[in-house]
C-alpha cells in the first residue's frame, strides 16, 4: 500500500504548488494511473514516492513505514522504475542491465543468471537470443521490455512507471500496455502509472487519479470515471468519444455469453471491447467468436452497445 498525506511540493520560483496537499491510497496490488495536462503535478507525485524529490509538507508511506526516514539508496534499490526511453545502460547487455539491482544485493552470480533467464521468459524475449545483446541493437518495444524486466529483477513489491511507453511506435505500443499490465496484476505489483495518454490509463489502471494545478480533481475506475465526470474539466479532459474509451477498458472475454457463434469472424479473449466493435464494423458482422483458455464464446453487437451505454 501507499498513502499519500496532505502531500505538497513548491518549486523554488513558482508561483504555486506543483502538489498541493495531496492525499491519496493507493491498495496493495493496485495499479494508479495518474494523468491530467502538463504540469499538473502527476510525475512530482510519482518522483516524491523514491525520493527523487522531497515533500515540502506531508508524509507518505510504503506500507507502514515513512520513506522519509529510509535511507533513499535503500528505499530505491526495493522500489521498481520504469521511465519514458527506459534509460537502459549502454555499455552493457540485455543480461547485464536485468541484473543491476540484484548485484547491487548482493546476490550470487548463479541467482543472478537464473533471475535475468526468468525476467526474459516473463516479458516476452528468449533468453538465448536476447541476454547477450546491447540496448542499442534492440527495438523501442524491446528495449521497452528489457527495461520492464530490469525493474522486476529484484521482485519489489512497487513500481514506479513515468511515461514508460512515450517513446515506443504506435503500432507496439497498445500491445505492450495489455501485456504488460496483464503481467503486473498477474504479480500483484502495487503500481503508479504517470502517462498524458488516456487510452493506456484505461488499459492499465484499476484506478485513475486526474490532476489539475496540483491537486486531484477526480479519483475512480476508469469506467467510473469515463462514464460519470466529476465536472466540465473531467467530462473535457475524456472528450467527447469517452463511449469509445470505455470499451478500451473492456476486453472481448469479459463482455461474451455462450457460444460460439459459427461463422462469426474470430477474436481473442484479450482484445479490447473496441478492437471487437473495429473488427465488426471493418467485416460487417454483428456477431464474433471470441477465442480464449476456456474455449470459444460468443459476442453481439448488441453487448457491446449496452457495454458503451450512459450509465
């Protein structure tokens, strides 16, 4: 868990807080995205929780202690952090970035080697191909990747991401969001997601937290806060397609009655409710099996409308 407690920070020379008396909690195993304009104070929030900036008023917790009073190379070293262009060591390999905290722990070589092989499998690339290489014959997903794996090595129970997808192409990028957060609440990571990008809030978060001037303005599920605004700021800041932004939220699987549908052109159990409402506009179709662990099911475009509905 990590709480926030009548949280401020003032920057020398500006004219008002980059935070202003935040509280907030954020539930063990939760994933918080926060997000709001620039210079709302979100990557202040997230950059205030490892220290990297000091509170001017308020406390904040990890669990039950004050990180105020934790040696910061210490509190860092249990916190994962992943930031925009990963900053993924050059001179070193894909093996040799994985283990920086661990070796920094102390661990021994053959824990290490074992830990670097899993975090590879875990994030989607083969040990054998990828642990020798350098950052710089990697792909922006790849190295999005490596990053990821690096920040987990170590297995803390937090992690810190700061516009972790901001530099990935487009066409990887929605990808990377499902499966990464597909991972981190398989692990039941406590995370804080700082991203300017609604639709992978929606993708990720349990919860977002929308930030104006410092302060937060709404904090809810992402269909919460979708369907309901809190005020003319929210419902601008969503735009006025936030229907669409809920289905982002929603997967195919979850959406599905019995089934399948013969006929019905096919799509995973994973995909967005959004990518399914594309697939049927795109083939003509109002009905699609939907693929999945647990065998095929059906979906109508029917449960998709009631899905994207007012609520």
């Amino acid at each position: 868990m990590i709480r926030f407690a009548g949280v401020s920070k003032r920057f020398p020379g500006a004219a008002r807080p980059a935070v202003d008396a935040v509280d907030l909690t954020i539930a063990e195993g939760e994933t918080c995205a926060l997000i709001g304009p620039s210079g709302c104070g979100k990557s202040t929030t997230l950059r205030m929780v490892n220290r990297l900036v000091e509170p001017d008023a308020g406390t904040i917790h990890l669990a039950d202690a004050d990180v105020a009073r934790i040696d910061p190379i210490r509190l860092r070293r249990g916190i994962g952090y992943v930031l925009q262009g990963v900053g993924l060591f050059p001179h070193r390999s894909v093996a040799g970035n994985i283990a920086t905290v661990p070796g920094l722990l102390g661990w021994p070589k053959a824990r290490i080697a074992e830990r670097v092989d899993a975090m590879l499998d875990l994030v989607g690339l083969d040990p054998a191909e990828f642990r020798d290489r350098r950052p710089d014959a990697l792909s922006g997903g790849q190295r999005q990747r490596v990053g990821v794996a690096r920040a987990l090595a170590a297995d803390p129970p937090v992690l810190l991401m700061d516009e972790p997808f901001g530099a990935v192409d487009p066409v990887a990028r929605a990808r990377l969001q499902v499966e990464i957060g597909a991972i981190l609440k398989r692990l039941r990571k406590t995370v804080i997601l700082v991203t300017h990008d609604l639709d992978e809030a929606v993708r990720m978060g349990d919860r977002l937290v929308l930030m104006r001037a410092g302060r937060i303005v709404q904090a809810d599920t992402p269909d919460g806060l979708l369907a309901r605004p809190a005020d003319a700021f929210v419902a601008d800041f969503v735009g006025p397609d936030r229907a669409l932004r809920r289905l982002a939220g929603l997967t195919a699987g979850a959406l599905a009655g019995p089934g399948p549908i013969s006929g019905a052109p096919a799509i995973a159990h994973d995909a967005s409710a959004r990518d399914a409402l594309a697939l049927m506009l795109a083939t003509g179709a109002e009905h699609l099996t939907v693929t999945g662990p647990d065998g095929p099911s059906g979906l109508t475009l029917a449960a998709i409308r009631a899905a994207s509905a007012p609520a």
